[in-house]
C-alpha cells in the first residue's frame, strides 16, 4: 500500500518537495493486531505543528517515516477478539492505504447510524472541540453572546451553533470569503458573520456585536484575539482552542497589544486540548446526534478523492479551501 513521509521540514508554508508517497509493505497482523484498509483520511491543523522538530503535546512526525493521523476503514484481517472482518473501526494510523495495528487502539464505528466520514468530524475530534470548548473551557451559559473565528470550518462551524441551540444572546462568526459568511448566517444560523479578509477585525466585530462579547472561542489567534479582548464584557472568557493565523510563521507574532483590558475586564483566557475531555464523549455523541437527526445542526464536508491528492488535501485545508471538515476519501 502506498503511504506519505515527511522528508525535509518546512519552513513555513510546507511545500510538497517536502514529502513523498511511498510503496510499502503490507504487514500481516500479529496476535492482538488487525489489518485495516483505510478509507478516510483525515488531515487538521495540529498535523502542520508535527511537521516541526520541537516538543509539543503530541510528538513530531519522524523523517521518511509514514505520517499518522486519524482514519476510519474497514477490517480485512483480524488477529484480535471482538474484531472481524468486515468491521469499521476509527483509528490513528492515517496517511496510508493500510495500517495494521493492535486492535486496542481502534474503535468500532458504526456506518449504519451515521456516514463514516463523519466520525473524523461532526461526530469525532474536532466535534468533541467544539462541544468541550465551549461547554467546559468557556464555561458557556444561557445568554451568552459569543464570537467564534474559523466559524465556517469543522470546529468553529460547530461552536457557533451549538451556542445557537444551547440559548445563546447573539452568534457571531467570522471566515475567510464571503460565501462563507454567507453559509453561517444563512445556514448554520449565525445573527451575524463578516469576512475577516474585508477589513479590521476589531471593527468588524464592533459592528457585528455592538454590545459585546461574553465567550471567544479563537481558532485563528492574533489580530482575532486582539479584536475580542477589545469586544469581551467584564468577565469574558475566552477558550483559546487554536491559533492557525500563525502555525506556518516564520517570525514570532505580535502579541495582542491590548493584553492589559484582560485585568480591568477581569477576563480568563484557558487553553485546551481536547484530548483531556474524552469523559464528555457519550454525552457530546448523544447530543449532537440527536441535534443532527432533528436537523436543528448541520455541517458540511469537502471531500478530496484518492491518496495521491492527500497532501493537496491538506495543503488546501490550511489555504481555506475547505468547508466544514476537510477529508481525503480512498474508496473506489
Ligand atoms: P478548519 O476546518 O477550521 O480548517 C482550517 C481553517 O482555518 C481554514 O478553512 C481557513 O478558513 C482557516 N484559516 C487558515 N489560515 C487562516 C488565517 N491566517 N486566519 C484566519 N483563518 C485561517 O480546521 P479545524 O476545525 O480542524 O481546526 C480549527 C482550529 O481548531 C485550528 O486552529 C486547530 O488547530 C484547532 N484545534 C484544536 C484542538 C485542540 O485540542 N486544542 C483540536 C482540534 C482543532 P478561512 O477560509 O476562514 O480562512
């Protein structure tokens, strides 16, 4: 099966002389293990902070090795009990054709109660980010107006209509083109949306929420982060989930130059990671299922075809090529 390397790391904007495809051996699962044939790949901001030689939460991708990530496919061979062939199971090992693995780091998914792509997505990782992020780390509450960056992509898309469906007073969003913003405050429901590309973002969220903020979710960082602490009332939160403005940076960024409001404002400004909310699991698939079935949140895909498109795919997600979540799918 063919899978991707990282072959030399990038200097801010990766460029693809800096990886290959490549052919390699499919294994035979050993005791405990099975073999998977992947059929959707997902690719996400964090894989760009991967590509770099530093330590981070989750460990670099190692040269002229395969790059992992998550994937949903199906079991072809199986050495591991409650495993069978013919099974769909979500795991880590993206980025390739084949993986083999021990069957305790797969989960069984179910393509019957929801389409499998959607368990990289609406119903996966970046899910549970939006759910976790607003819920636990903004501590969200009826009545609260919030701002979300990145809103018409996997996790912001969600953020905003999630608060939408949880009382919100105002949703405000902001994206990359003006078909965007069009989708979020004629789809996802959104009381207002601009385009961060047609002006400052402090003015534009002025103008969006002229009476505030309570809860910022920041996937973007930056002139964002600026522009909400500005817009925060008096104990604002802010759940800094991501800062992708920067990740391809060559010089250190500015900081927001309006840190100082964070101590008359009396806000709390909280990192997170979502791996340290997988108790909020059951209760974010039950909800948001349920919302999705009623058709009260939607969402949407962009799906790239083939594994030779996987870092095109990638590359993309990173330009805003994607809306909602982007993912590479293999089959047929
Ligand atoms: P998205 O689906 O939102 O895709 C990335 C989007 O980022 C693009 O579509 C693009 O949309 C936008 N973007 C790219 N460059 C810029 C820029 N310079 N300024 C503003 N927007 C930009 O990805 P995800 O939903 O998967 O991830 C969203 C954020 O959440 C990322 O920051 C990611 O790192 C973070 N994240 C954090 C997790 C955690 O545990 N902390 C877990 C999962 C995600 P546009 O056209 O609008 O520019």
């Amino acid at each position: 099966g063919r899978e991707w390397h990282l072959t030399a790391r990038p200097q801010g904007w990766p460029a693809p002389d800096g990886f290959a495809l490549r052919e390699a051996p499919v294994r035979t699962p050993g005791p405990g293990q099975i073999l998977v044939r992947n059929l959707h790949l997902s690719v996400d901001p964090y894989m760009r902070g991967r590509m770099d030689d530093r330590k981070s939460y989750v460990p670099p991708f190692r040269l002229d090795e395969p790059m992992d990530g998550g994937a949903v496919g199906v079991v072809v061979a199986s050495e591991a009990e409650g495993i069978a062939p013919g099974d769909h199971v979500l795991h880590g090992l993206g980025w390739r054709e084949y993986a083999t693995l021990d069957a305790r780091h797969a989960s069984k998914v179910d393509p019957s109660l929801a389409p499998l792509t959607t368990y990289l997505g609406v119903l996966g990782m970046p899910g549970l980010t939006a759910y976790a992020g607003l819920l636990e780390v903004a501590s969200f509450k009826e009545g609260d107006a919030v701002f979300v960056s990145g809103a018409a992509g996997a996790v912001g898309s969600q953020v905003g209509q999630i608060a939408r469906l949880k009382g919100a007073s105002r949703v405000v969003g902001s994206a990359g083109s003006d078909e965007k913003v069009r989708l979020l405050t004629e789809e996802y429901g959104f009381d207002a949306a601009f385009n961060y590309k047609n002006g400052p973002v402090s003015q534009q969220l002025k103008e969006a929420a002229p009476d505030g903020i309570d809860v910022y979710f920041d996937n973007v960082g930056g002139d964002h982060l600026e522009a909400a602490i500005g817009s925060l009332k008096v104990h604002g939160r802010v759940a800094v989930c991501g800062m992708i403005s920067q990740y391809n940076a060559t010089e250190p960024p500015a900081a927001p130059r309006n840190l100082a409001l964070v101590i008359g404002k009396r806000l709390r400004i909280q990192g997170m990671l979502v791996g340290d909310h997988s108790a909020l699991r059951p209760k974010f698939v039950e909800e948001v299922s349920g919302w999705i079935r009623s058709g009260e949140l939607k969402y949407h895909e962009t799906v790239v075809k083939g594994i030779e498109n996987a870092l095109d795919a990638f590359l993309g997600m990173l330009r805003g090529e994607n809306v909602g979540k982007m993912v590479v799918s293999l089959d047929d």
